[in-house]
C-alpha cells in the first residue's frame, strides 16, 4: 500500500492513525489504508485518526474552509476542521499540532503548550505523592 502512495507518511499505533503528506494525495492513500486494513479484518477508526497536512498547518480557517473536500465541524473557541472522504468517512485535521505516542509534533506553539501543560501535570502528580508519603510517615510514627 505504502508503494502507492510514496507522498503520505502513515503513523499508527493500536488504532491510531495519523496521515501526513499532500491533500492531493491523502483522500486516495485513506481509501487505499480503509481498504487494505478491511482487507484483513481490520476497521480504520476515525475518532482516533488525524490528518496532518504541512502546507495547512497555521492555516487561517478563511483558507480552510476553501479547500475542497474539508468541511468545518466545531467552534467552541477554535474551529475545528475535518476531511471528507466518502459518505461515511471523516477525519479531523490536526491544525496546530498532533502528539504521536505522548510526543507533540506541530508549530512551535503548539509544542511548547504541551510541554508546559506535560510539566504542570508532572508537578502535580509529584506534589501528590510527596502528600501521600508524608501521610505513610506520619501513620507509621
């Protein structure tokens, strides 16, 4: 499959998938991995895929919205973007960024959001543990 489509870079961990390359060519590599994987047994799952496209990323939602094929989805405070590729088939589009195994991959924003809110989460899970060993001690005493 990966033959046909040299432009697409495919990430998949479990059932999360991330395509990235060209909008040219994602519709066609999604349809190729959708069937390939039905293929074998397999479904591709949608709400645990995205779609990154470099050329969109940073893209102003003006400009998205006048790509064939992606279509708005949301606006809680930012809007959300999907690509179309049959009737029954969609997948969001990573505007900003994507983390890939736990590791954010995007604009330098984007990553350095996650790393900060990664090290608040870290300081907090710390603080909780230094409040659970200093309640061990005390309860040993």
């Amino acid at each position: 499959m990966l033959s046909r489509s040299p432009d697409i870079l495919i990430t998949a961990y479990a059932d999360n998938i991330i395509i990235t390359g060209p909008l040219s060519k994602v519709g066609a590599a999604i349809q190729d991995l959708k069937d390939t994987l039905l293929s074998i047994g397999l479904k591709l799952n949608s709400l645990e895929s995205h779609i990154h496209i470099p050329s969109l990323a940073a893209s102003p939602s003006s400009a998205l919205r006048a790509v064939p094929g992606v279509q708005r989805v949301a606006s809680t405070g930012e809007e959300i973007f999907e690509y179309i590729i049959s009737d029954e088939l969609s997948i969001p589009i990573a505007q900003q960024g994507l983390r890939v195994l736990g590791c954010p991959i995007g604009l330098d924003d984007y990553c350095s959001s996650q790393l900060d809110s990664l090290s608040r989460d870290i300081e907090h899970d710390l603080e909780l543990l230094q409040s659970i060993r200093h309640t061990y001690i005390n309860e040993q005493s």
